[in-house]
C-alpha cells in the first residue's frame, strides 16, 4: 500500500488546540523584601493560582546588591552559585529539598550541561564570563586572541573580581533545578487542583566565600532584594478542568506527574589516604538513576584562601586509579572504570572516566559532547586548595576554571538523543525495597591528596508527584 508523504498531504492539517491562554505572573516573597546570607539568609515564596504552571517557562528572578566592601567576581554556577539549599514544600510537607545545591550547579549540571552559547546567555542572565569582558559589557581580545569567542570559551575563563563592582547591583534570572518546579518536569502542574494550600519555594542563600571571589577579605553577606518567581501560566477552559477532574476521579483520585530529583550525601578523606576508599551513601530509592560526585579541599588555610579561589566550581581528581560504585553486593560497574590519574598521569588516561559520567546526561555516541568539558579544564589536579582557579584579568591571558565532577549510570533504558526513553520510565536501580547499602569505592594511589579532602555526593533519582481530590500533593521516591 503506498504512503502519500507528509510533505504533499494536504489532508494533515495542524489540530486545534484547547481553549487556552498564556500569561506571566510574578509571586513574591512573603517573609520579607530585602535579605542578606548573614543574617535572614532563607526566602520563602508562595505560589498559588487558578492555572497551571510551565515550569520549563518560569524563574527566580532577583536582585544582589554587593554591600560588602569589596570588588566581587562570581563563580562558574552565577545565579545557582547563590542558593545554598533549595526547597519546594506544601503547608509543611517537604515535597523536594537539594542541599549543597550550589555546589551540584556549579560544578556538575552546568559544565557538563550547558554549552558555550548557554554561557553566553548566562553572561547576561547571571554574570558569567564572556568575551574577554570586564564589568558590564565591552569584548576585549586581548594578546594572544585569548577572547572566550574566539574558541576559549571550552576553557571557560574564570571572572575577574571586579565584575560586580563595589555597591553595585546584579539582576539574575535561573531556571530552578529540581525534580516537581525544574527543568525536568515534563507536564504542566495544575495549581488549580491544590485549592488554598499553595506549593512554597524556599531558597537558603549561600555563604558569601561561596558565590565567587572578592578584591580582599570577604565580608559577612551580601545583600538580596526585588526577588519574584517569574511564572508562566496557562490558563484554560472550564470543561478543561472538568476533564482533569474526571481523569483525577478515574485514577483513584490521585493525579500523578514525574520529574528527576538530587538527594545530596557528605563523605570525607582524610589527608594521605591511600588504597581503597569506601564512601556511604544512605539513599532508599525506587529508581535510583544515577550518583554523581565531585571532591575537594576545605583546608584554605593550607593554600590559598577562600576568598581569591573558585572553591564551589572546584573538583579534584583524587589521585585515583579507579572507582566503582556498590550496591548491596553488586559492584556497578563489575569492572572498575579505569582512570590512572596518580602521579600526574591525567593527562592520558580521562577518557574512559569522561565517558562514564557522560552516561548520566544521555547517549555517549551523542555529536554534542559534554558541555564545556575540555582537555584543558578537566581532572587536572589533585582535590589541594592550591589547585583551585582564582581570578583572570580583563585583557589578560586568561585562567580557566578547573571541573572535576565524575558519575556512574544505573539506568537500565537510555534516553535517546532527544530524551526519549527512560525519562517516561522508572528505570534505575530500586534500593528501597531491599534496603540496598550504596557505597562509593574510590581506589587512590601516591602521591595521595595532602589535605583532608570533603566529597559531595547526589543520588539522582525518579520522583512521583501525585494530587488527591482534597488538593493535597505527596511525593514517592
């Protein structure tokens, strides 16, 4: 039977979508206008409304005012870099909570995510680096033609300290990260179902030693104000809302969506170790996806201190020979994925290593790589404070931040390239039925990291979300 190709049927027409209408609303906080990360450092933000929620559309928008005496240039993680610890709760219940969020933004998601047209938005959504620049705007090529435009960008240069200037403002606009109101949320979220109990984001600002480098001592906090979460609604007809209900009614009166959320885990090394390193990792989950980590020193006093280095994009590379993780008593992988960074042997042997994390964010046979992921910024030095990036000069060759995130996959289905697959499917390792112990194995040979070294470390995971007809919303893990 012959096809007529869509390209020539002229009977496929384009449907006829719902009655609908799109529109932006901004939610303020309701515990205060102004904050700073010394003093009232949490921002608790209700979102109600007779609509549903695009969270793919919507972000926090604010205000960083720099009150703290000193030039101030921010990290890799920009607007992320600023919250601490992210929340998203329902008259009290905990729905979604990433701790050490700047860290998993700054140093994971966003350089092996976001690529170098994503950071050239990011310079003007959040402060990031960009041709060469110093505050403000003005491309500078600088000697050598070290401008990020002209191919530095992989590099990813750090800022230079002067990029928010003394009493200067920055405006940020971030997508948030997280499983129910990030990027991954794949549905829409009907507000209209919760009745008169709204969902509530809650951002805990980070330490102001954390956010990026200053001119000379870091001061005590930094203020925050003109903060909203920009939302986009959608707003629909009422046999719309019967249907949901109806659909709602039909599913045992829960309506279910799902989305990727981060649990995070601290484990510690302590100076010298060497051999073999077990890391606990306490995480009950359905589908566990995938664990990513990413190591460093804490010691500032023994090197440079905090204030001049990008500590929070920061990971080191242990110095190790290989590492897998296990689960109950499965080793995953069965066979250590080797890396043989000891002694200086980085420089040739990342690969395979590179290639495992990037199981975490889809295909490895993909044609886009790894975001800004490059031979020059990856697992280049040991977890030491003294490796760490600090600031580049305007005009000046420019100093790259260094990356050392790592991961292994647990999924049995990959997404495919354009994340179909396993995103519709839990898919990953059930550790909660069985109560399965993870642990992270790291194999470290000599010469052995000189400082105690401090692993944060994320079980990503599937999350479901279900609302019952009282308008209450649950979560599964």
């Amino acid at each position: 039977m012959s096809v007529v190709p869509d390209q020539i049927n002229y009977t496929k027409i384009l449907p006829l979508a719902v009655e609908s209408r799109s529109r932006r609303r901004s939610f303020l906080p309701t515990n205060g206008q102004r904050f700073n990360s010394a003093q009232n450092n949490v921002i608790r933000i209700p979102v109600m409304a007779n609509a549903f929620l695009d969270t793919k559309e919507s972000y926090l928008r604010f205000r960083l005012t720099n009150t703290g005496g000193q030039t101030l240039g921010l990290d890799f993680g920009g607007g992320h870099g600023i919250v601490q610890r992210l929340r998203v709760l329902q008259q009290g219940r905990v729905l979604s909570d990433v701790q050490n969020y700047n860290k998993l933004l700054s140093a994971i998601l966003l350089p092996f995510q976001g690529n170098e047209t994503h950071l050239s938005t990011r310079s003007i959504t959040e402060g990031t680096k960009y041709g060469n620049s110093g505050p403000g705007a003005g491309g500078n090529m600088g000697v050598a033609q070290q401008a990020e435009v002209t191919g530095a960008t992989i590099n990813t240069p750090t800022n230079a300290n002067d990029q928010i200037p003394l009493l200067g403002e920055f405006v940020f606009c971030i997508p948030l990260v997280n499983g129910l109101l990030g990027s991954t949320q794949d549905k829409l979220v009907p507000l209209q179902l919760l009745g008169s109990a709204p969902l509530e984001i809650e951002v805990t600002l980070a330490p102001s030693l954390d956010i990026g480098v200053w001119a000379g001592a870091a001061p005590a906090g930094y203020q925050i104000d003109d903060i909203r979460y920009m939302a986009s609604l959608v707003e629909v007809g009422p046999e719309v809302d019967q249907h949901l209900r109806e659909v709602q009614a039909a599913s045992g009166g829960r309506l279910v969506l799902n989305g990727t959320d981060y649990t995070h885990y601290t484990g510690n090394i302590a100076a010298g170790a060497l051999g073999h390193v077990h890391l606990q990792i306490p995480t009950r989950r359905k589908s566990l996806k995938s664990v990513l980590w990413v190591g460093a020193s804490h010691s500032y006093a023994g090197g440079a201190t905090q204030d001049v280095v990008y500590n929070m994009s920061y990971g080191g590379n242990f110095n190790m020979i290989d590492y897998q993780l296990k689960v109950g008593n499965t080793f995953v992988p069965q066979i250590p994925v080797d890396c043989e960074y000891q002694a200086g042997g980085f420089a040739f042997a990342r690969s395979e290593g590179l290639e495992e994390v990037g199981k975490c964010f889809g295909e490895v046979s993909g044609p886009h790589g790894l975001g800004v992921i490059s031979r020059v910024n990856y697992c280049t030095a040991n977890c030491d404070v003294a490796n760490m990036a600090i600031e580049s000069q305007p005009g000046n060759p420019q100093v790259t931040h260094l990356f050392g995130g790592m991961g292994i996959d647990l999924e049995a289905f990959q997404p495919g390239a354009h994340g179909e697959g396993s995103g519709a499917l839990e898919s990953g390792m059930d550790t909660a039925s069985r109560s399965l112990n993870v642990s992270l194995n790291l194999n470290i040979s000599g010469p052995g990291n000189v400082e105690p070294v401090v692993v944060d470390m994320y079980a990503v995971f599937d999350s479901i979300y279900w609302i019952d007809q009282e308008g209450n919303l649950q979560v599964s893990i």
